[in-house]
C-alpha cells in the first residue's frame, strides 16, 4: 500500500469525482438489491457503506468497488424465506465472512489466475451489455424491474430481460425519455470538454451534472408539463428511507440473532455464501487488473481477507454480503478513479447524503441514472473489443463470444463456467494437436515429441505408427519431452518390438529406457 502522500494527492486530483460518481451509480443498485433480496431497503445502504469505507480500505486492489451484488439476490432471498428470519440469515453472513478470511489466509485467491483472459474480456463486454439491456428500460421510463437486476430471467416482474425491452417500447414514458436523451447527450460533451482540458468541464464530473439535470428537468415538468413530471410516482424516482437524526439511522441497524447457530440450516447458506461472493470478488478483482489504465496486479488473497471483514461487519450491522462488483469497479475506471479512496468517497458519500440530503435524492429520477450506467455500459462493450479478440485468433475469440452470450442469456457464473470449460478446451486442443511432429523423406521417418506426452496423444501415435510401411527407417525424437507417459511408453515399444518383424529399422533418442519400460512390451 501507498504512502498517505500518495493518498493525498490523488483524492485531490481524481479520486473526489470518481468518488461521487460511484456513489450516483452505487446508490440506486444498493436499495434495488436489497429490494430484490427481500431485505430492508436500509441493509443495501448498510453494504454499500461498509463496501466503501472497510472493504475499500482494505482491499487488494487500488480501484476495485465493493457492495451488494446482484449476483446473490436469489441465493440471499431463498436463504431468508428458508431461515423465516432475517436476523438469522446475518449469522450466516458472519460465518461467511470468517470463512472467507479463512479462504485468504490459506492463500485461495490463486484460483482466480485460472480464468482464461479470453474469458474475463467476455464477461466484462457482457456485463456492458447487461447494464444496457437492463437500463433501456429504466431510460423509457418502464421502472417495475429493480435496479441492479443481473439475471436474464427476472425474478421482480416475472419477465426476462427481452420481453422487457419489448414492453418498454410499446408504452414508454415520454418525460423519462426526454430526461435520458439529455443527460445521455450532456455527459458526452461534457467528457469531451473535459478531454480538451477545458477547466470548468474538468472541475467535477459529468455524471453529477447529468443528475442536477435530470432533476432540474423534472422539476420543470412538475411546473409546465405535470403529464410528463416523474415525481408522482415513487416507482420512478430513487428511494431512500428517511431519517430525522442520526440516532434514528442507527436505532434502523438489525442485530444478529446466534440463537440460529443450532440450525443447521445456517451452515449451509454460510458455505454457499462464502464460496460464491469469493467467486465472484475475484471474477471482479481479475476485471479490475484488465480495466486499470495503470496494469497493477491485485493481491487476491488480501481482497478476499477484506472481503471476509467487510461480511463480518455487515453481518453484525443488518447488511446484505459484501463483494467486488464490475458494474462499481467499470465507473470508478471510467471516471477516472487512481487509488482506493475514490471508494472510500463513495462510501463516505452514502452515509453523508443518507443522513443529511436524503430528500433531495430522493428527488433523482432514475431516468437520469439510467444514462450514467448506460454510458458505462458503452465504455465496457466498446465494439472495438470485438475487432481487437478477433484478430487474436479464434481460439480467443470463440470462448470471448460463449462467454458473453452465457452472461447475457443466462447469468454471470455460468457464464463463466461455460466460457472457462470451452476456454481449456481451446487450450488442450493447442497443447496436444502439435505435440507430435511427423516428417517422411523417402523411407527416412522422423517422429519428434516436441513438449511433454500425455495419455490424451495416444490417439495420434497410434495413427502415426499405424502409417508407417515395411521397410521404413523410423528415427524416434523425445529430446523435448520432459515426460512420456506410461500409455504411449507402452505403445511405442511394443511397435519397435513389432516392426523388426516388417523389416523396419527404429531407433530411440531420449526415449526413457529403462528396464522397466522395455518391460511394457511383455505385458
């Protein structure tokens, strides 16, 4: 970790409005979350928070964001129905958490190096192209669905992400619309002042200038045009519970109840936990290393001892479980976030503004908080990503688009799964198809072994040896194979036992020739 110097002069710099617009994107998602999950709407709040200021503090890597992911809103919502208490289900949260860190001190965050880069760029064009999906129906004014929803099929409203779309272009609201396109329209030239180093668009970010125009807009509606003001129904507009002092923020914390620790019950959901909010904090860990302009590499193992803090804490405050979000990490990249205190602003930001301004956020329409997470979704979609894995060759390319189609028509971890299975498909097909080289020259044959043997060459020896002619001088090269297996050891000198009877001449080089490998032939 940096010095508090460094620190310092990159809050002043950067991180302040990287900082507030993670906190624009993160708060909607916090109280959809929690909606979806059957929680109160104040334990995604509680999450967010502890995300920022704790696991942020702590974590692995300097721009990684952290909060209730909608990864875990099913398992989250069956846990509490099948516990019938929330306060139960906060001790699995606690367990899961003393799990994880058990997970980071033993060193389980190499695991996340095995997911093929292939795999990591097609989950992060597929999440872009989620959030699009999932916003556009937000921007025409269609808010039935919660915000933060990840899943194609949609628990909220029973649709799926395309019928969805479809419903929400056959009855759009035109005061959502209007709101969306300006926003969309303010922020990208507002982003390309502020590229030309214009000071006044460099001075505070485009993102919280789209939100004071969305509820500008809006305000205007209520006036002129009240047909068109979003205000009328809370669907529209963000929602944050209300509270008179900070006492009364506090006295809304839920406590745990450990009585549940004799439910058996709570030990499973606790692994379940455990095992999927690590999975998916190191997916976002991998993603943020891809995304960041600086290419540091992120210590796992420390990111998943944050994590396990982080759901310490939330657990024995009332929040939902904490993990490494994409969609979090994708605008603070975006926005320009350096250092982990871009996070912890946001964080800071969420306990400020709930204690301080919630009625004016609660003024937000999520029409205008639609066009900032549709610009994220852009940026991590890019369709130049397209053109630059294609050209790497179609063994990137094909688990890249497997990934995505996954992701997008099914959810985030079999996504990965699929795309990671066709990925070392892609690779064992590579290892083994040039393992074995073969060269004629008359009746001169070179077999060379060009890396390590393994069973799964078998097939190709044999079709190899089984061409070969009477007659034929055959010259076997293992120079380069630090191992033979025992399968292809066998089948080798049984066909130099053999092929003296079909007047051929075979001749090993570096062939392991020890007893008890001429002894295969006699099996």
């Amino acid at each position: 970790m940096q010095d508090f110097s460094y620190y310092q002069k990159s809050l002043l710099k950067t991180d302040w409005k990287s900082g507030i617009s993670v906190f624009l994107v993160a708060l909607p998602l916090c109280l959809g979350i929690a909606l979806a999950s059957g929680a109160p709407l104040f334990a995604g709040l509680i999450s967010g928070i502890i995300g920022g200021i704790i696991v942020g503090a702590l974590s692995g890597s300097e721009i990684s964001v952290s909060g209730p992911a909608a990864g875990l809103t099913i398992i989250v919502a069956t846990a509490i129905k099948d516990l019938g208490s929330y306060q139960g289900f906060l001790v699995a949260v606690i367990l899961a958490g003393i799990l994880q860190l058990g997970f980071g001190f033993l060193k389980g965050g190499r695991f996340s190096a095995y997911f093929p880069d292939s795999v990591i760029k097609g989950m992060l064009v597929a999440i872009g192209l989620v959030i699009i999906l999932k916003q556009i129906p937000h921007a025409l004014g269609d808010d039935q669905d919660y915000e933060g929803e990840f899943e194609f099929e949609q628990v909220a409203d029973s649709q799926n992400t395309i019928t969805e779309l479809i419903r929400s272009f056959v009855d759009f609201n035109y005061g959502a619309v209007n709101i969306t396109i300006v926003c969309l329209i303010l922020m990208i030239v507002w982003d390309r002042l502020a590229k030309k180093k214009i000071a006044f668009f460099q001075s505070f970010p485009s993102s919280l200038a789209a939100v004071g125009v969305g509820i500008l807009i809006n305000e205007l509606y209520a006036n002129f045009r009240p047909e068109y003001y979003l205000g009328n129904s809370p669907i529209h507009m963000v929602s944050v519970p209300l509270f008179k002092s900070f006492s009364d923020f506090t006295t809304t914390l839920i406590s745990p109840d450990f009585t549940f620790l004799t439910n058996p019950k709570i030990y499973t959901v606790a692994i379940t936990l455990a095992i999927v909010a690590s999975l998916e904090s190191l997916l976002s860990l991998e993603a943020a290393d891809s995304l960041d302009p600086e290419k540091r590499i992120s210590s796992s193992d420390k990111e998943l001892v944050a994590q396990g803090v982080g759901n310490i804490i939330a657990g024995f405050l009332g929040g939902l479980p904490v993990t490494s979000v994409v969609v979090r990490t994708s605008a603070n990249v975006y926005s320009g976030g350096k250092t982990r205190m871009s996070t912890i602003v946001h964080g800071l930001l969420l306990v400020i503004s709930v204690i301080l301004i919630p009625t004016i956020l609660n003024k937000i329409p999520l029409a205008a908080l639609a066009a900032i997470l549709l610009m994220v979704g852009y940026k991590l979609a890019n369709p130049d990503i397209f053109k630059k894995v294609f050209k790497e060759g179609f063994d990137q390319f094909i688990p890249f688009v497997i990934t995505i189609l996954v992701i997008v028509f099914k959810d985030l971890l079999w996504g990965i799964f699929i795309g990671t299975l066709v990925g070392l498909i892609f690779v064992l097909r590579t290892n083994f198809k040039n393992v074995i080289s073969f060269v004629r020259d008359n009746r001169n044959v070179l077999i060379k072994f060009n890396k390590d043997v393994h069973f799964l060459n078998k097939p190709k020896m044999k079709e190899i040896l089984m061409s070969l002619e009477e007659g034929d001088e055959v010259f076997i090269d293992g120079t380069k194979a630090t191992f033979i297996d025992h399968d292809v050891l066998k089948i080798l000198f049984e066909f130099k036992k053999s092929a003296k009877k079909k007047g051929m001449i075979v001749e090993f080089k570096n062939i392991n020739k020890s007893s008890k490998y001429e002894e295969i032939a006699e099996e």
